[in-house]
C-alpha cells in the first residue's frame, strides 16, 4: 500500500499530508471550498482591499508547533509578525495590563503578582519545545519531561477561579481569565486553567504572531511545500462518500468532525464507533465581527496599540459571568469579547492609512441571537468613539460560519467541547483511528484540539504510517 487520500485541506488534513507525503505515499488532497485552508483562510470579507481572516488570526500554537518548526514553511512565504506586546486587556480606570514577551518585563508588570505568575509559567517557557511536544503531543503518550508535566497538570487541572485566587491583585486575574476563556468553559470547570497556562507560555517563549498577509499564508506555505512534494490540493471537490475513494487499497485521512465524519462512512464504521460519533458533544459557538476601519481602534488605554490581540472584559468576575452564562446555554449581556488588529504591525491587510479588526465573542451552539450590538458596546467602553470609525462591517453568526466551514459545527471553532471525558477521549478511545481498516480522523476534534498547530494531522498520520507498517 504506498497511496493515501485525505479529506479536507485545512491545518491538520494539509500537515497529515505532509507527512504521509514525507513517508514516500502517494498522496491526495480533496478540499469542498473554492479556497484551501479551512479556518486558516483570508478573504475580502467587507470592503476591497480590505483583508480579513475567516476564522484564526493569532498564531501562538503555529508559531510554537513542534511539528509545523521542522517544515521550510519559511521558504514559501510564510512570515511571523509580532506586536511589542503580545496582549493587552484594558480595564474600567483606562488603563491596561499587558501580557509581555519576557518574564522579566512581566513579573513588574503584573507587581507583587509578578513572583507567583513566573513560578507557575517559567518552567513551561523556558523549555516550551519540550513541553509543547507533550502538551500538544496524543492524549496518551510518555512525556518527554514528566515531572514538568506532573506539575503542569496538577495546574491545568483546576478551575481557572481556583488557579487564580494564587494572585493578589485584580489585574493578574483579569489577565488570567481573558486567557483561561479561549477554553471555552466556565471558568468554575476544571480543565479550564489549561488553555490559558499553555498560552500564556507560548507568549513567553514564542509570542501570538499573525501571519504576514493574513493566516491564508500558512496555508498556502503548507500547499507551497506539498506541491514541492508532489502532491495536488484539488479544491472545489466535495467527498461526499467514501465510496469515491480506494479506502481497501489506499490509507483514507480524514480532516473533519465526527459529524461530517458520519455524512461520508455509511455503514463502514463499527456500531460502538458510530454510536461514540453520535454522542460526540460539539462547544459553544462563535460569534464574529469583521470591520474595515477608517483609522486605528482609538483605545482609551494606549498599551491597547502595543499589542495586535486585545480582550475586552473588564474584571474576572465579568468574564466568568460571561463565560458561566455561555457554557449554560445563556446569552451573556457584557460577553467577553476576543480583538486582533493585525493592520497595526502587519500594513498589506488594508488600502494605505486604513486598518481591519477582526472581533469575536463566545455564545451557545448554533445561537440566532445577533450579538453585533453587545460587541460593538464593549467596543465602546474601552475604545470611545470606535462606531465613527467604521467603514464597513461583516457579521458572521455560527451558522454563517458553518456554512463557509462544515467543521465549525454550531460555530464551534475547537472542534468538540473540551470536557474531562473529551480531553482524553477524543473523539473516542484510540484517537485518531475509527476502528476501519485503513480510516482515520485528523482534524481538532482529536488531540492535542483545536488551534493552527497541525499536531493533529501530524499524530494521526505517524498512527497511520505504524499501523501500515
């Protein structure tokens, strides 16, 4: 068996393809959208000229990937651009505290929280390709650096309302709920200190990057590197069974959740797989607001132009009142809210002396409920003035964003909800492999989840490759 098929051309089915590509199969992409890429895609969303990121934006786990570090993605155009900063989160008095990029410049900011913040994120920083291979490495492996890891999990672990009762002041914990919230869950649920401890980390050792012209750059360095290999992403070609592929003679890989998973398998799943697909539980969706802007985000606080990622959230109470009201199947009023303003470091995005924002907030799967105004409020309460800047806007609610994306199933942007039981069974026992000769799923709704990162792809295809052999 030397050939294998792949489903889907986003970060992770375009990674497995390397791999397998790398490995000397022959192999093949198929992609249902006019444009490769998945989430990591860019387009003119409002205005033209005006370049805006369909789904991700900011890069810390893609320019921290142990995976995506050993590809020449440089040599097809992909570039990293970083803000001074890489986050700001202003709060309610006009100012702002920042995530910086050194430790050092961290522990003063953050004062008399400083010590306790190092403590818990030096030893991830310092040694982050060893802890990113085994944080974003399959659910069940032996790390590289156990007693790192021991120590990380007895952190990631708690509830982020726990974790952050170590800090004193109000700043540290703001800071750590905006980080804690790209979860997904209520901040009381454990497993929600992980996300942000692992970014927090990465801001640390590798920074939150955006790629120079748009995330459309990873991926068409990913393709740029595939047809070095020798392989065709073949878009606008929509598997719709797997009866049009050679599944008995050709290993099948699969970039999709366990939905769309279901729409192509027929009957060839087992009945216990397909019954854990059925049962598989999507997160809380996105809701999303592109805007072409006459003039930069007029921030009240100015450490908000240091950073091209902003949170808008006030307190940690305020976030963990949005987040709690989310993860309930509620609408919060004040939402946590998600900035990047990459036009303030990254020019090619807009026409000159013009600029883009890309916002989101967080709300039920598959929710109706127009949430433009409550962002556009948050907008204004840190940013006065923010609506005379507006040229144009493009609202995106989670069914648009289905529609452009069948993974982003009810808007869920990470692939599955990141509950304990889907932390280490995802989407089932075995990970990556259906339990069908030759058939494996690659996308975020495996380990290490969702993120441009390509680690999913990587992993499943290395089980492909063993199992082959």
């Amino acid at each position: 068996m030397r050939r294998a098929s792949v489903i889907g051309a986003g970060p992770n089915g375009l990674a497995a393809a390397v791999e397998l590509a790398r490995a000397g199969l022959k192999v093949q992409v198929f992609e249902a959208e006019a444009q490769a890429g998945g989430a990591a895609r860019t387009m003119e969303l409002t205005l033209p000229g005006f370049r805006h990121d369909f789904g991700s934006a900011i890069h810390p786990m893609g320019a921290g990937s142990p995976f995506f570090s050993t590809l020449p993605l440089a040599d097809h155009g992909l570039q990293w651009v970083h803000g001074t900063a890489p986050l700001a989160h202003p709060l309610d008095d006009g100012t702002a505290v920042t995530l910086e990029h050194s430790l050092r410049d961290q522990a003063n900011e953050l004062g008399e929280d400083g010590r306790v913040w190092r403590e818990m994120l030096e030893p991830l920083a310092a040694n982050w390709w060893d802890f990113a291979a085994d944080a974003m490495g399959p659910a069940v492996h032996f790390p590289r650096r156990p007693w790192m890891m021991a120590r990380f999990g007895r952190l990631a672990m708690q509830p982020a309302r726990t974790l952050a009762k170590r800090f004193c002041g109000e700043r540290a914990r703001a800071l750590f709920a905006g980080l804690a919230a790209h979860s997904f869950l209520s901040l009381d649920e454990a497993l929600s200190s992980a996300v942000g401890l692992v970014l927090a980390a990465a801001a640390h050792a590798v920074g939150w990057p955006v790629a120079r012209g748009g995330s459309q750059a990873i991926t068409d360095a990913l393709v740029g590197y595939l047809t070095e290999l020798g392989v065709e992403v073949q878009t606008r070609r929509r598997i719709g069974s797997l009866n049009e592929l050679d599944v008995e003679d050709g290993l099948v890989l699969c970039d999709l959740t366990p939905r769309q998973l279901l729409g192509v398998s027929g009957e060839r799943l087992q009945t216990t797989y397909r019954k854990a697909m059925e049962e598989y539980r999507y997160g809380p969706g996105a809701f999303k607001v592109d805007y072409a802007l006459s003039e930069p985000i007029p921030w009240r606080a100015r450490e908000c132009s240091r950073s091209i990622t902003v949170h808008l959230g006030g307190t940690f109470e305020e976030i963990a009142r949005s987040e709690h009201a989310v993860s309930h199947g509620e609408i919060a009023e004040q939402p946590f809210v998600l900035v990047a303003q990459p036009t303030l470091f990254d020019r090619t995005r807009a026409p000159e002396g013009k600029h883009v924002a890309w916002v989101y907030c967080h709300v039920p799967n598959g929710s109706s409920v127009d949430m433009a105004s409550r962002i556009e409020a948050q907008l204004e309460r840190f940013a006065p003035g923010f609506r005379d800047c507006v040229l144009a806007r493009r609202v995106l609610t989670p069914a648009n964003l289905e529609s452009m994306d069948a993974n982003l199933v009810g808007g869920d942007v990470n692939g599955g909800e990141l509950s304990t039981r889907q932390f280490l069974l995802r989407p089932a026992l075995g990970n990556y492999y259906t339990g069908t000769k030759n058939l494996y799923l690659c996308s975020a709704s495996t380990p290490p989840g969702g993120g441009v990162h390509g680690m999913c792809g990587y992993h499943a295809a290395r089980m492909a490759l063993r199992r082959l052999r």
